[in-house]
C-alpha cells in the first residue's frame, strides 16, 4: 500500500488492479472489515491498523461516481455534435 501511494500520490486502489490484483483484494477487505466494526459486528479489523492506515492517507469510503444515465449521454454527445459543427 505503500509503495502505491508513493507512486499514485493516493490510497484509492482500483477494484480490480491490474498491476496488483491481491492489492486491490486487500484494499477492499479492509474497507469491508471497517465497516462491520463500525457496525458493531465482529471484525479481525484493530483500532492499531485503523491508525496505521489512515496514518498513509487511506480513505475508508470512497465517494460513489455520479453515474450518467444513457440518455442524458445522448443528449449531451448531440449537443456537443451541434454546437461543433456551428
């Protein structure tokens, strides 16, 4: 996770990474792990590595991307058309 962060700048791990494929696991367990202690259910998960992670910057809920309906991408690809053509 280290080693990401000094070469992304970040601690958001791609789902599925491709260079990691065990870093984008690990990364999601722990998300996962997090949660359910902050739900009050059990955990492997410890308030040591809770403060080690957020030490290096880790984001524990990454903000959900505003998905686009197909229909507004329509209409904005069709507009984007129009006024380039103008």
């Amino acid at each position: 996770m280290i080693d990401y962060k000094e070469k992304n700048g970040h601690t958001n791990v791609p789902k599925s990474y491709k260079h990691n494929i065990a870093l984008g696991a690990w990364t999601r367990n722990q998300r996962a792990q997090y949660m359910l202690r902050k739900r009050g259910k059990k955990s492997p998960m410890t308030e040591e590595r809770i403060r080690k992670l957020e030490a290096i910057g880790f984001v524990w809920k990454l903000k959900a991307q505003k998905k686009v309906s197909k229909e507004k991408q329509i209409h904005f690809d069709d507009t984007v058309m129009k006024t380039a053509t103008i």
